[in-house]
C-alpha cells in the first residue's frame, strides 16, 4: 500500500510540474493556446476562490500518509522551493506574486492571440 501512496504522490508531483511548465511556457505553443488559457483560468479561480492548489493538498495528504511527521503549512512551490535552498517564501508572496502572474498572462494572451499581426 506504501508504495501505492508513493506512486500517486509522485505522479501528482510530476502533473503539477507539469501543469506549471504550460502556465510559464504555454504561450509558446499556438497549438495548445486553448489548454493554455483553460488552465490559466482554472488556476486563477482555484487560487482566488480557494486560497491554495488542489493538486497541492492531494499530494500531500498521501506524502503525510506515508510521513505523518511531514510539516506541510506552505504551498507547493514554498516546499519545493525550501527543499531545494533552504530559504523559505511566504506563503502570502507566491499566492499574489501568483495571481498577479495568472492575471497579466490572462490579460496579454488575447491581444497576442487576436490582434497582433
């Protein structure tokens, strides 16, 4: 069963990271444009409505599953982030550094996409 949970929260983490390269680099592709801005939407209302990443508490609620001493107080990219240098983001930084990200690339994407020639 442990490996079972492993399994899930590792593929979780790999569609997460997933999901974060379309949102940084989407606008790359014209072929994927509308999974693009659907996912820019999703993430927006997700983050605005919610406060926080469903894929987040997934993966972490089956990582405490299988570490319940496993501290998960941030957001993904808070964890991911300490694990990797050891210097925190606050969780209040990413969420509107975030937003304001989601919201901009939701502004620009339709004037490139329909009036720039």
């Amino acid at each position: 069963m442990k490996t079972l949970e492993h399994a899930g929260a590792v593929g979780i983490f790999i569609l997460h990271c997933a999901i974060g390269v379309v949102i940084f680099l989407g606008w790359l592709w014209p072929e994927i444009w509308p999974l693009y801005v659907s996912i820019l939407v999703i993430v927006l209302f997700q983050n605005l409505i919610l406060g926080y990443c469903i894929l987040s508490r997934w993966e972490f609620s089956l990582r405490r599953l299988l570490d319940p001493k496993l501290r998960y107080e941030y957001n993904f990219t808070s964890y991911y982030t300490y694990k990797l240098t050891h210097k925190r983001l606050s969780t209040r930084f990413v969420q509107i550094s975030g937003t304001c990200f989601l919201v901009s690339s939701l502004g620009i994407n339709p004037y490139f996409k329909f009036f720039y020639l």
